[in-house]
C-alpha cells in the first residue's frame, strides 16, 4: 500500500471550509478515533458521551461542532456538522485503490464487446456479448455481466458480482462483493395445485452515483423495469422485489426487504431488518424505523415505526401503553373484584 500523503491543517480547511483554532501547520496522515489517535491523526466528536476520551486523546487535531469549540485546548476544526466534515477528511486520506487498466488473461470476453483501454479487467471475469463498458470502468475478479449490459463510466464491481443480462447501472456506481443484478423477479401464478412461473422480461436500471452493498439482490422487473434512482445508498443483505422503484438519494440499511411493485420516495431513510410489503407508495422524505413492517401506504413525511409502521409519536403512545398492560390488567381484575363483591353483598 502506498505511504499516506500527509495534509497540514490550513491545507484541509482550504478544500473543505471551517474554522482553524490552534496550529494551523499541524501535520495529519490519517483520521482515527478519538481513543486510539496518535500525533498525527485527526480525530472527530459527534456526541456528547464521548466527551471524556476527548479529554484523553492524543490526538494531534480534532474535528468539533460550533458548540464544543472551547471542550478542548488541542488544534481543531470547528464545523457545522462534524460527522459530514470527517466523512469527507477520511476520503482525503482514504482514497479508493487504483486498478491497474488492461484486461486480464483468464477474463473471457465475448464478440461484440469493446473495452475502453482505461478499463480494468480483472481475472476470471465473464463478458457477455455486447456489453457496453464505460471508460475507468473496474471489474473485479470472478465478475459475471449477462449480454447487452451496460456499466457507466467510473463504476466499479467488486469481486464476484453478478449482473443479469440487459441491466443497466449508471456512472460512479459502485456494487460490492456477491451483490446480484437482475435475476428473475419472485412471479408466479397459482395454477390448481401447482405454481406457473411468470417471465420477467423487464430489466434493472440503476442511476448515477448509487452504492450497492454485499450480497445485496435486485430483482428485475416482470414487464417494466426495476429502478433504482442516482445518489441511492444500499447497506448489504437488502432484498429489492421486482418493479420496485427507489427514488433518489434515499438510503436503506441491511437486511431490509422491499416487495414487489412499491415505490419508495426521494431522500428517504430506511432502518436495518425494516419489511415493506407490495404495492404501496412511500412518499418523498420518509423516515422507517429498524425493524418496521409497512403494511400501509405512506403519503405524508415524517418518521414512523412499529408493528404495523404508524407515525413515531403514536407508536411511541402505543407502546408505552403497551408497557403498562399487565399493571392495567391487574387494576382491572381488582375492580372487578370489588364490583362483584358488592353486588353480592346489595
């Protein structure tokens, strides 16, 4: 791997704004927690529990928030959102690897495809007959792209992705390991005792800029195609049913499950293990907690949660409610009691 570039302080604050307070010259090589930073690493606080390992860092310089300015006498960057600033900082330093261009000896790549000489081919990938490959475009090893393909410039597959034929993703895309694009949608209709499965004729069409986590399924779609708009983020494990459609920069945790046909809105945030169901529309800036299950359309932002998904106040309501059962319960036994008693006694 090669050595880190060191950046001075004044050099990170040019790319990304702040306020320097301290040093401006102080060297950093990497970002690091706030409990195992050395001299040269940036650290960063976004929540006040971990105040006291800011007290006992040894780090060279911090990243803060605008209200914990004063918490420390280190070299810092005072910010809006701290967490965003670290995120870009740790890219700065932490830049993806980059592949050697050419295509290797054992890949197999079939008539009727050309590979832009900025491409990387890496071994025992399979190519399929006219897929199209953008420039910069990395295919990690053991890869599958079914024919007519298309890869946008820019993306990357990882190791042993699959790609289903005539899908399609977008420029800067990236898809990580065992991730799977395009299979066959769950379409099957009942046919007396037996199930007749359904062609899926559509494909998967993914946008710009979208992060596919490992072992991550797509499924294509039985007519129109699955959807997957720009800027969308996938955690792993997520299982996206066939005509789904995400919209734009939402962002979806592992483990989730999305049947088929729903669509989901722009800018949503979507909890671990959360479960929606078929044919229902989520709108726009919604947010689901872990382990939801949507039942019902969602036509109104907010946050909700449960079982089955309601607005978070009333879940919040519900459940406390919930909590008290066995008390109430139990207040109603004695009641009861009491009310029996006096009627025998009337």
């Amino acid at each position: 791997m090669a050595k880190a570039k060191k950046y001075r302080l004044a050099q990170i604050v040019e790319r990304f704004g702040g306020e320097i307070i301290g040093n401006p010259q102080t060297p950093i090589s990497q970002v690091a927690t706030l409990e195992n930073a050395g001299a040269e690493h940036i650290g960063f606080l976004t929540h006040g529990k971990y105040r006291k390992q800011l007290a006992g860092t040894r780090a060279g310089a911090v990243i803060l928030g605008r209200a914990d300015r004063e918490l420390t006498q280190l070299p810092r960057i005072v910010c809006d959102d701290p967490y965003l600033y670290f995120a870009k900082v740790s890219s700065l330093f932490n830049p993806q690897p980059v592949a050697r261009p050419g295509v290797h000896r054992t890949a197999v790549v079939e008539r009727g495809t050309k590979i832009p000489a900025s491409a990387s081919i890496a071994a025992g990938a399979y190519i399929g007959r006219g897929v199209k490959i953008g420039k910069g475009v990395v295919i990690g090893a053991g890869c599958y792209l079914g024919d007519a393909v298309e890869i946008g410039a820019a993306s990357r597959l990882h190791a042993r992705v699959t790609v289903y034929p005539g899908c399609r993703l977008g420029q800067r895309v990236q898809v990580h390991s065992g991730a799977v694009i395009g299979a066959d949608g769950f379409g099957i209709a009942l046919d007396g005792d037996a199930w007749c499965k359904i062609p899926q004729i559509g494909g998967v069409a993914i946008g710009d800029d979208v992060e596919i986590g490992a072992n991550t399924c797509i499924d294509r779609g039985t007519l129109d195609d699955t959807v997957v708009e720009e800027g969308v983020k996938l955690d792993n494990l997520i299982q996206i049913g066939h005509n789904v459609r995400i919209g734009a920069h939402t962002a979806i945790a592992g483990c989730t499950g999305i049947a088929g046909s729903t669509r989901i809105g722009k800018h949503c945030m979507i909890g671990g293990a959360a479960n929606i169901v078929g044919h229902l529309d989520i709108a726009d800036r919604v947010v689901i907690h872990a382990a939801a299950v949507v039942t019902r359309s969602i036509h109104k932002a907010g946050s909700y949660g449960g079982h089955p998904a309601e607005d978070s106040r009333s879940w919040a309501q519900h459940t406390a409610a919930l909590r008290h059962m066995d008390t109430l319960r139990e207040r109603l036994r004695n009641l009861e009691q009491q009310l029996s008693t006096r009627e025998k006694k009337a």
